[in-house]
C-alpha cells in the first residue's frame, strides 16, 4: 500500500504565516504538521510515499523531508503547478501509485491516533473507498456524510444546512479506480476537482464505500485558532521531560518539555503543557504559561506568553503579555518601557520595536 501527503495549496487563511512558506511546514508542538501525517503513515507500515507540492516554498518541503531516509521512508515529490483541487492533486500521482490501493493524507490534517487498524481493514476488503468520519459542532465548513442504514449515500460539501454532524477528514482510503472516476469530473465554482463530487461518483455508480468514525482527536488546521487549539491538544498527550539546565529560582507546575542546551534562568515560572526546544535562553522574570510552543534557538526576556506558538530563533524581550498569537520564525518583538497586552500573527523575519 502506497500513501500520498497533499502539500500543495496558497494558504490564504493563514497569512501573513504563509508568505514564505506551505502552511503544512507550520509546526504544531515544535513539528511540522505534516510530520504527523509521515508518521501515522510509517507506522501503520506504509513507507512509499509521494508527496504533491506546489505554491510557495516547494524547496523547502524537499530541504526538509529529503528522500525520506530520516524518516523511516522513500518520499517522492510530484509538482502540482497551481491548486486545481483535490482530486486533481490525486489524479497526478496515477503513475506512481500504478495498480496498489492507497491512503491519501491532507498535510494540514491532524489525527493523534494510529491508522493501522483502518489501513487493514481497508486492504482486507472490497471497497473502493473508506473515509474517516468525524463529529463536529460546525458541519457547514466540511464535507458532510449522510448515512443511512450504515451506508454514505450522499456527500456533499460545504453545505448551508447539513443533515448531519459527521464530516469527512482529509484521509481518503483509495483504490486505483478513482483515477477512472477523477477523468469524468467536471470542475466545480471554484474551478477545482473536488473530491466530494468523485466520491460522490462512487456512490452513484453503486460502488462500495465503507467508512470508520474517529473518536479520537482530530484537526482540519485551516485557520489560526485551528493551529492554536491543535497545538494545544497534542501538548497534552505529549510525554514531558527536561533535557536543559535551570537555575536555582524557577517554579515549574505540570507537563513541562525542555531541548537540549536550553537555559532556564532565576525567577521564572512555568506552567504546562509546554514545550520548550533546544538552545534556547528563558532569562529572568520570564513566565511562559501553558499551551506555549517555544521553537529552537530562542530567547525571551522579562515577559508574558501563553496559549502561543513562538517558532525557532525568535526574541521576544520586554514587559509584553502575549496571549492567542502565532510568531514566525526568525522574528523579533522588543519593547523598551511599560508594560502591554498583544496578540500577534507575525510572519517570518518581522521585527517590531514598541
């Protein structure tokens, strides 16, 4: 069984985080979140994996991922010159795929629990697709399953009153059939191959769709607050340990990770879920609160963050209380005098005096 990981698309929604590069190389708990998506993979078995980029920073999907080797993993790399939808995305990857079914990953999906048991309940069957579905309180910005008698009998996507509250995640269990299917498609208004129309082809032509409901954790992370509440989530589950130095004055409470070379001076305070990544510095009368990602190479100063994503080799120094914020890599925020309370989504290299 193959896999392919979409990696493509302009992530609008995100910006100014996107400018520089694939929303999917935004990390969640100090990762990447596409990293999830390569690992649920390895670990249910699948190690051939192609992975669809295009947009902004194709390069660094490749600088970063490489052949694959670090990870366990071939990876190959298909261009998709502009995001033409979905199921065109797929439709590149027929020669690579050839005659095996395969599992296909959005790069912007999280899901914390394995995929083994629906990947062999997949091989193991007849179908011509299995879809995970999932509970949500906003339906309408989904996918929507309608189920009857255990069976999908309609999708339909992006509904303004949908008849049910389980959407359909962007993993999509697949057979080579599909590729038959996509070429009959029509583009939508949005001129994009959708998915929900080849699936909903599928169910048309009487063709066999079984389906598996995930209980467990899972996050379309389209939006800042997406990013933000997953960040949160997979701090909780994560194991907590301390790798760095600290100082004699420094109050710790609750789930707390610390990378290697990172320095925790006198008079800070910690609280967990939180993580911490290598060389950093966390200098005096510092609080990091919990739900905090700080990235490697980073240095924060007198001040206030929580419920925040701060990526690698960033300063944040000054009395600042920054709460529900995203800051890119390579940014920094100084402040000289007074004390303030800000949110901030900043891209990459922005610099900010106050």
């Amino acid at each position: 069984m193959k896999g392919i990981i979409l990696h493509g698309g302009h992530g609008t929604r995100l910006r100014p985080l996107t400018h520089t590069g694939p929303k999917q190389l935004l990390p969640i708990a100090n990762k990447p979140m596409s990293q999830y998506c390569v690992e649920a993979l390895v670990q249910a078995g699948i190690i051939d994996i192609a992975i669809v980029i295009g947009g902004i920073g194709s390069n660094k999907v490749k600088e970063y991922y490489g052949n694959g080797e670090k990870f366990g993993a071939k990876f190959s790399y298909i261009e998709q010159d502009y995001p033409k939808g979905i199921s065109h995305a797929i439709s590149l990857c027929q020669d690579f795929i050839k005659n095996e079914k395969f599992v296909v990953f959005l790069g912007d999906n999280i899901i914390q629990n394995k995929i083994n048991e629906y990947v062999s309940n997949f091989q193991s069957s007849n179908a011509e697709a299995s879809l995970l579905l999932c509970e949500v309180n906003n339906p309408s910005q989904f996918g929507v399953a309608e189920i009857k008698d255990k069976k999908i009998v309609n999708i339909v996507e992006k509904p303004k009153n949908p008849t049910s509250n389980l959407v359909v995640t962007g993993i999509y269990f697949l057979t080579p059939y599909i590729f038959e299917i996509i070429k009959k498609l029509k583009p939508s208004w949005r001129n994009e191959l959708e998915i929900a129309d080849a699936l909903q082809m599928l169910i048309d032509e009487k063709r066999e769709i079984i389906y598996e409901i995930i209980t467990d954790f899972w996050k379309d992370t389209g939006t800042p607050i997406d990013i933000i509440d997953a960040n949160k989530t997979i701090l909780e589950n994560m194991r907590e340990s301390f790798q760095g130095k600290k100082e004699g004055n420094v109050f710790i409470e609750g789930k707390v990770l610390v990378g290697k070379g990172t320095i925790i001076k006198n008079n800070v305070k910690i609280k967990g879920p939180t993580i911490i990544g290598d060389d950093c510095i966390i200098d005096e009368n510092t609080t990091i609160g919990e739900n905090t990602s700080i990235g490697d190479n980073s240095h924060l100063s007198n001040c206030i963050v929580s419920n925040s994503i701060i990526m690698s080799d960033c300063t944040i120094v000054g009395k600042m209380n920054i709460n529900q914020s995203i800051i890119a890599s390579n940014s920094k925020i100084l402040r000289k005098q007074g004390e303030t309370e800000k949110k901030f989504l900043l891209g990459e290299g922005t610099q900010i005096f106050i």
